[in-house]
C-alpha cells in the first residue's frame, strides 16, 4: 500500500558532482524519518540528462512510499568494486543516509 506524504513538508536540498556533471537534489522524509520522495536536476531544462533524471527521481519516490527500503534500492544500483556508488540516484541515497546518521 502507498504511503502518502502530507501536502506541506520540509525537505532538505543539496548539490553534488558525478563524473563531471553538477546534480541538484532535494529530499523529504516521512514523519519517522524514512526518506520519502527524492527530486533530481541536472543539465538544462527539457535536456535528455535531466528527463531521466528527473524520471528516476519519480520512481523512487514511488518505491520509498510503497515502501522499498533505501538499502534495498543502493544495493541493486551500479557500484565500484569497494562499493562506491557510481551514479547519481545511488551518490544521493549514501548522502540522504548519511545525513540522517548526523
């Protein structure tokens, strides 16, 4: 079932650099603290980079609010052989979980 978040939310923005290209993101978390919605931009508007980007950041919303597990998510992205996240939707997701340690 789907967990929907309340209209007014806070969210919490960053800015972070993958192979080059500058992503601009920003997040929000359920009242217990579990990641919610997560919203990707990168390049200009209208630009292919930023279509998907944006369409991967709808489809983890999704899988967060019908309840995927972050870890679960990471874990199926590509990674380096240390486990170094090598896109931008698995960079954000360590950075969302490592904010949340703070």
């Amino acid at each position: 079932m789907r967990e929907y978040l309340p209209n007014r939310r806070q969210s919490t923005s960053l800015k972070f650099t993958v192979d080059g290209l500058r992503y601009q993101c920003s997040f929000s978390r359920f009242k217990d603290g579990r990641p919610a919605e997560v919203f990707i931009y990168a390049g200009k508007v209208g630009s292919n980079v930023n279509v998907m980007a944006r369409d991967l950041a709808v489809v983890t919303s999704l899988a967060l609010q019908y309840g995927v597990p972050v870890e679960t998510i990471r874990s199926a992205l590509e990674q380096e052989v240390d486990g170094t996240q090598r896109g931008p939707l698995g960079v954000l997701l360590k950075l969302i979980e490592d904010e949340a340690k703070k």
